[in-house]
C-alpha cells in the first residue's frame, strides 16, 4: 500500500499565512490607549471601567468604546456584576491568536525566504 503526502505549495502556505492575519485584531493592538488598557488589567487583573478610567487620561466614554473593541476582537472578557462590567484580559485567546499567525509566519518565511537570502 503506497502512502501519499502532500506537500503544500508556496501558495497554500501563502494562503494559510493570509488567512491568519486577523486585521481587526492587529489594528486593535496598534492604538495606544488600547496598548496602556492592556497594561492596566496585566499590572491590576480584572477591572471595572471606573477603575481603567480613573488611570487614563481619557473620558470615560473613550475608554468604554476602546474597551468594546477590545472585546469584541477576543483580547478582553467582560462579565457583568450588578450594575458593573469588569473587564479582564482574555489570556488564552490572546495567546492563541498570537501563536497561530507567529506559526504561519514561521512556515511562510521557511518556503519563501531562504535563510541566505538576506546575505547576497
């Protein structure tokens, strides 16, 4: 019985690394208020936005609409409690997301740029 591998072109490889690549997710990374809300719940865990807020040079509004964005692409959880929402850093999903594009990244730069690619 033969078995059969397939071998993945450049461009499925290609095609994987793009579809890893969650724009939303990288441009959420790319604000800085977003950046220093990171840093907060890292530094203090799980936070109601009076807390976040009351650290931000921010208005409360605009940190509730980072807050949302953050959310909404998977980096934060938020559970609400009575009348409060705190917000937490949602570690797995973070790594997860992080771990899978670094992957893909690693599999396309070992298909298209040689190691010595850089050195001629």
């Amino acid at each position: 019985m033969e078995i059969q591998t397939h071998i993945k072109t450049r461009d499925e490889i290609l095609k994987e690394f793009s579809d890893a690549y969650d724009a939303r997710f990288f441009k959420t990374l790319g604000e800085p208020v977003r950046i220093q809300i990171l840093s907060y719940l890292m530094k203090n865990g799980r936070s109601d936005i009076a807390s976040i807020t009351e650290n931000m040079p921010q208005d409360r509004s605009v940190v509730s609409r980072h807050l949302n964005q953050m959310q909404e692409v998977g980096m934060l959880c938020c559970e609400k409690e009575t009348r409060h929402m705190y917000y937490s850093i949602n570690a797995q999903a973070f790594i997860d997301k992080l771990e899978k594009f670094l992957t893909q990244i690693k599999k396309s730069i070992s298909v298209c740029c040689p190691p010595d690619c850089c050195s001629k």
